[in-house]
C-alpha cells in the first residue's frame, strides 16, 4: 500500500483529502505545519507528499528545501491560485507539481497517480512503460535505439539502465524531472519540439503541467549541462519550443 503525507492546516481539506486517498487505496497521514511534517518525513518512510505552501511556522517552501537536501521522494505543491511566484519557486526548490486550490479531487487523484507511476519507472519496476523514450504518441525513428542502449550527444552521456548521466565523464546530479526531460531530448536530438510534445513525451496525457512550467525545467536542466561561457545544447527556439544539438 502506498504512503501519502498530507501537509495542509486546514482541516477541512485535509480531512477531505485524507478520506479520498484512503478510499482510493492508499495510506494517508496528516501533517497540520511544518515542523511535524519534517518529523513524519525523518521518521517514517513516503511514497508521495502532498505540501501546502502556506503553512504556519516553517513554510512549505522551507519544508520542500529540507527534503531535498537528503531525499527524493515525488512532491505535489498545493498553492493560492494565481500565485505564479510560488509555483516557480516550489519548481526551483524541487518539486515535482503544483496544483492551485481549490482543486477538483479528480484532477489531485491524476496526479498522484501520474508522478506514482513515474517513482516506479525512476526505481527500475515499470521501465517499459516509460513515456520519454522516444516512443511518445507511437512513433519510432528509422534507428530508434533500444531502451538499455547509452545515449550520447557531445560529452554527454546518458545510460537508461542506470538511470545516470556523464558530462564528461563527470557523472551529474539529476532529479527525477530532470532526468526524463533530458532522455526526452536526447531520445529526439536536432528535432524541434513544442513545449506540447514535451509535456506528452515527459509528463503524459494525465499530468495537467503547462507550458510556463517547462521553461522552469528546462532552466534547471540548462544550468546542470552548461559549463561557463559554453552556449546551451538546449536551444530556444522562439515560437516553436525547444530543440537539443551538439554544440558547434
């Protein structure tokens, strides 16, 4: 049975929440603030958590940065609707998703269910079920590599069944988005993508992550490729979305 943390302070949702999740099958725990989260998190082992931003004591935000220092378990932001701040700053911090209150439980349950079946790609349990690896929407290049087959575009080097990456045979340090956004362009290099496709191939038809978004993840990817004074493989293409080269 999976294991669901809920860090919200208001009762109401996370009772609602609590109850929804454990008639879906999972094992949920309320954390009301900060500090208690943390100490479920130290304590206990998740397979999800659900963290509101705006909590008393230490915020959310706070509580994401200290997650990430020593684990990688998958994190849903719940926000203020319209607060574009708290989303790309929850992104930058390490958050796997966002989702504005009020939220349709439908859309929370997707969601979770979308970044459950990415921890189990991610953990080497459903592989063939990856969506970024090269197969999106069905279709196949005339070389489409195999799944275990290393990848390689300049100095970089990424081996699907590890789940690693090199830069010059330095290995990197990657989240979960970061990873699979990179096999997502490496799977299709010098072929233009759309912020759409990218969404598709990455995240899936069930994941509700826009456009905005991606930017934020390729930025981070960027910073993690790109050495000082080297021009980004990854390329803006205005208009269009997004296209990864080797560097000339």
């Amino acid at each position: 049975m999976e294991r669901v943390l809920i860090v919200e302070d208001e009762p109401g949702i996370a009772s609602f929440v609590k109850l929804e999740l454990t008639h879906e099958g999972y094992q949920a725990q309320v954390a009301e603030d900060g500090r208690s989260a943390l100490d479920f998190i130290q304590q206990e082992e998740w397979d999800l958590i659900l963290l509101d931003v705006m909590l008393p004591g230490i915020s959310g935000l706070e509580v994401l940065r200290r997650i990430r220092k020593n684990s990688s378990v998958p994190v849903i932001l719940l926000t203020a609707r319209g607060e574009t701040m708290d989303r790309v700053a929850g992104l930058d911090a390490g958050a796997d998703d966002y989702l504005p209150k009020p939220f349709a439980i439908e859309e929370l349950l997707a969601r979770i269910r979308s970044l459950l079946r990415r921890k189990s790609v991610w953990s080497g349990e459903a592989r063939e079920n990856m969506p970024s690896l090269g197969k999106g929407s069905g279709e196949k290049s005339g070389e489409e590599a195999e799944v275990d087959e290393v990848l390689k575009l300049g100095s970089i080097a990424l081996n699907p069944k590890s789940c690693t990456v090199t830069l010059d045979g330095r290995e990197l340090s990657l989240t979960k988005t970061e990873y699979l956004l990179l096999h997502c362009f490496m799977s299709h290099k010098n072929e233009a993508l759309s912020r759409e496709k990218i969404i598709d191939l990455v995240w899936g038809e069930e994941h509700y992550i826009d456009a905005n978004s991606v930017d934020v993840y390729v930025r981070y990817l960027r910073n993690k490729l790109d050495g000082t004074g080297q021009d980004s493989c990854i390329t803006t293409l205005r208009g269009i979305g997004y296209i990864m080269k080797e560097n000339q």
